[in-house]
C-alpha cells in the first residue's frame, strides 16, 4: 500500500472515532430551552408514551469504553494503514503458526504411511480416507469427486493411463505433474488430411468410417502420427501419447471432436503437487488414486487367468 493510502486510512479511522467522541459529549450536554425532565416528545402508541429523558451514564460509558477499546486495538493490532501495531500480528503470521502447529501433529501419522508400499497403503481404510480427503480438496475440481473426469480432464477411476498407471508411475505424475502435447497438424495436412486422419482415427476403435478415407488416412497417420502413437495406435506412455484404439478420450471421441484434436493440437497439464502437498502426502494422495482403479484390475486380472 502506498504511503497515501496509508495515511489516508489511518487519517479517516482516527478522525470517525474523534468525531464519535465529540458526538456523545455534545448530545449528553443539557441545553437551555429543552424539556423539563420526565416531558413526554408527544409520540405515544397503544398507551406507551416516549420521554425526552437523556441516555443513562451507565449507557455513555460503555460508548467510551468501546472507543478506548478501540483505539488500545489499532495499537496493538494492523489497523491503520501500513502500521503493523506494536505486536506485530498479522493474518499470514497467524495461518503460519497454525500450520507449523498442525504439521507438528500430523507429520509423524504421513511418515509412517509413506514408508509402506503404495498397493500395500491402498489397502489401509484409514489412510484411504485420509487419501480421500487430499483428493476432494486438492483433485476433485478438475478430476471429479469419483476420479471419473470430465472433458479435458482423464478419468482416473479407470485402468487407462497416459503416463503409465504401475505405482511408481503415477506417483511421479502426482509429485512432478505431467505436460502433454499434441501438435497442431491443420497446416501440415490439410483440411483434406485432417478429415482422413480423422477417419482413421475413429475407425480404430471398432466403430465404422468410409473406407476411402480411412485408407488415405492410414497412410497419413504412418507418416505423421505413428511415431507418437505407435503403428497401431495403441499409443506411448513414456511419450504420454494416449491409446487410439480403446474407448477412451479425455477430449471426447466423436468425429468433430477428433477432428479438432488434430487440426488444433492439445495441451494438457497436471500440476505438480510436490510443493503444495509435500512427499508424504503425495505418497499417500497417489496411493489413493491407484486405489480407484483397484476393481478393473482384479477384472483384468481375472480375465488374463
């Protein structure tokens, strides 16, 4: 705050309290020529009358006490302008030594839980809803509260992963965040190109296209889209180029949708939580996201058997 400012709050705070003073001295003093004591204003309704007495003095001293109160507050306190007061107290002080107070509670609870495995981890009620918690507030807004996504953001509920869903994986992807980039390719293919690429795209997971694009399309996709997506299109983890070929999309599946994929590009991020959360939350917030998609692995699981 500019030194102007400064002086103009402290100016005005001080200048409404004098004037607070100055106002209840001046109606408490008896002037000539007013009604005697016990005179009526002449208001009545339903049999009460309104006297013209003054306030009592048990009254005006609790209005005196309130404004030395508050003046003892603006010293002791930030209150006028850029004076911190005499204590040095401040908001951001005080959520400091609330934290460092919980952390001191906390911190040994988050140490014995990052020292287990994180499958062995997901599978602790308590610390699951410890995990829950550190989910809704930091993850929910983007993921869903069921970690189920929502356009251009993935469902993490499921056993798709674009960085790589083994524990180690999406414990990086917690802690250092992901970048993901899909080049914009309008202007490499074409209007033309972007159809049959499109095309192609859609048809290789399972659902029909017309043949004449999705063969033009395939060419194109081997020659501009395999190196990220693989021949098949089965996709890259280390690359964080998504699978093409399931029934997954984090920027909707439909043929505009895929369609603006290609001739735009894409760029997702997931934040890194390292600095906000701290290691042993993270262990923990990422044991709870490999927790969510427990049931598809035991399905997967149990099918390979």
């Amino acid at each position: 705050m500019s030194s102007f400012w400064s002086w103009y709050i402290a100016i005005i705070s001080l200048a409404n309290i004098l004037a607070c003073v100055w106002l209840i001295r001046w109606t408490a003093k008896k002037r000539p020529g007013e009604a005697a004591e016990h005179e009526t204003t002449g208001h009545e309704w339903d049999g009460l009358r309104e006297y013209n007495n003054p306030m009592p003095r048990w009254w005006l001293w609790l209005f005196y006490i309130s404004i030395v109160f508050g003046l003892i507050y603006l010293v002791l306190y930030p209150g006028l302008g850029n004076f911190q007061g005499v204590l040095g107290w401040s908001q951001y002080s005080a959520w400091e030594d609330e934290v460092e107070r919980v952390e001191e509670q906390v911190s040994p609870l988050f140490a014995s839980y990052a020292e287990m495995p994180i499958p062995e981890l997901a599978e602790n009620d308590e610390a699951m809803q410890t995990g829950r918690r550190l989910f809704g507030n930091n993850c929910a807004v983007c993921h869903g509260a069921d970690g189920g996504g929502r356009p251009g953001f993935p469902n993490i509920a499921n056993n798709v992963w674009q960085w790589g869903g083994e524990p180690d994986e999406i414990r990086k992807s917690v802690m250092d965040g992901r970048q993901a980039v899909m080049p914009p390719m309008g202007a490499a293919l074409g209007e033309d190109g972007v159809e049959e690429v499109a095309a192609y795209v859609f048809s290789l997971s399972g659902r029909d296209a017309p043949e004449d694009l999705v063969s033009r399309g395939a060419e194109r996709f081997a020659a501009q889209c395999a190196a990220c997506h693989g021949p098949d299109g089965q996709g890259n983890k280390a690359l964080g180029a998504p699978n093409l070929t399931d029934d997954n999309w984090t920027y909707g599946g439909g043929l505009e949708a895929i369609k603006t994929s290609i001739r735009d590009g894409r760029r997702g991020r997931m934040p890194a939580q390292k600095e906000l959360l701290g290691e042993d939350r993270v262990h923990v917030l990422a044991a709870y996201v490999y927790s969510l998609s427990a049931h598809e692995r035991e399905q997967e699981a149990g099918s390979d058997d």
